[in-house]
C-alpha cells in the first residue's frame, strides 16, 4: 500500500442549513480540503470526480425526485462513477439513500416510524471489522431526522448497523463507499433550531430531544471525529 495526500473531497449539499458541520471541520483537521457544491444556489456538480472523494450530505428529498431537486441526476452520476472506480464515497441521509438506490437497493417515502433526535444505534457484527465502526463498542448515538428510509441495501453490502424503527442505519458497499441514515455532522444545538410544529404533529418536543442530545454530546463527538479521521485516512490511501 502507499499512501498519498488527498487535496479535495467534494461536496454534495443539498439545502442551505444542511453543510458539512463538524464532519467538515474534522476533515479539514486531517489534511483535507473541501470543495462544497450548493446546486439548489445554482450552482453546477462537476461532470467527473477526477479522482475526488464524495461526501453527498442530507436533504428532504428522496434519491429519485429529480422534479424537486433536478441536479440529482448529476449526483446519482457522481456516486456512480465512485462505485465503479473505487473511489471513497460517504453518503449521510439522503447521500446514504441515494448511495443505496444507485448501487441497487430500494428507498420508500415516509416508510416506518420517523426518527428525530439523539438516538441509540446498534452496531452489528459485521462492524466489528469495518474500516470506519471497529472498535465503537455494541452502539453509538447520533442525531436522526428522516422519515423515508432504506429498505433493502444494495446487492453484496455489508450490513453495518441498525435501530428498531429503521433497520439500516449503516452500510458500505465494497472496500470504500459507505452510506448512513443518521446525522454525524449535526451537532447537538443545531436541533433548537428545527421547527417545534411539525415535530409536535408527530409526537416529538423539540426541547426534550435538544436537552437529550445535549446529554449524548460527548459520545457523540467521541465516535464520529473518530469514524471521520478513518474516512480521511481511506481517502488518502490508494491500493
């Protein structure tokens, strides 16, 4: 193996308050620079990654709703071009559901019991030696908020981690292209920002789930900057 310093990860963002947050930041504190694309600001997703790692980050979107996100297309090309070169990809919420609906699987719309907040995710045993979950004990915590979710992985992935309302949290497609329903970028204060209506309407307070993830924060912190210095250290080491 050599190992070589990786200048840029690319970007996928979808909406205006949903950026890398801290998964940038520690990134950046691993060597890397990042390149973020905005699409819904007009701005244009590169035809080719030329040898990029992808980060496609969150979004209330499903992968196939090109009518309300029409630079999807252009994204699902991105994620395909990594898969077949082997290039690093991490895919967060709708970038893991889009990584599974290229790679093969299958995403439904508001499908199960939504999740919002800190919530506890079990790791399987096929974690047990994956590059990025090793070593993080029996589960973590990290912040969901979707109401779509994943429902069957793609052909030949590795089943990584799961909740009792949305089974897959976790997976990774061949050596170096993982997807994730929940949110490791989003800190905890960021859900006092989240509209208290639409959560009430579903059950949720939004100042529980605030103080909650307040408790999870340094848990939190502790697995995710870990899991992200492991995904740089891929991303700067080429077979």
């Amino acid at each position: 193996m050599t190992t070589k310093a990786v200048a840029t990860v690319l970007v996928v963002q979808h909406t205006r308050t949903g950026g890398p947050g801290r998964v940038g930041d520690w990134l950046r504190a691993a060597g890397l620079a990042l390149e973020v694309v905005r699409p819904f600001e007009g701005e244009e997703l590169p035809d080719e990654l030329g040898g990029r790692p992808l980060l496609v980050l969150g979004g209330g979107f499903l992968p196939d709703d090109d009518e309300r996100a029409p630079w999807l297309p252009a994204t699902r090309r991105l994620v395909a071009q990594a898969l077949d070169g082997g290039t690093p990809v991490l895919g967060i919420c709708l970038g893991g559901q889009l990584l599974a609906h290229v790679a093969g699987g299958r995403v439904r719309g508001s499908h199960g019991r939504p999740e919002f907040g800190s919530t506890r995710i079990a790791l399987r045993p096929e974690a047990a030696d994956d590059p990025l979950l090793h070593g993080l004990g029996d589960a973590v915590v990290a912040i969901e908020r979707h109401v779509d979710q994943i429902t069957e992985l793609p052909p030949g992935s590795a089943w990584l981690a799961s909740t009792d309302a949305c089974p897959h949290q976790a997976f990774r497609i061949g050596e170096r292209a993982w997807g994730v329903q929940f949110h490791p970028e989003a800190e905890a204060d960021r859900i006092a920002a989240w509209d208290p209506e639409p959560l009430a309407e579903r059950g949720f307070d939004r100042d529980r789930l605030h103080a909650a993830a307040l408790d999870d924060e340094g848990a939190a912190v502790a697995a995710w900057s870990e899991v992200t210095r492991r995904f740089a250290r891929v991303c700067a080491t080429t077979p």
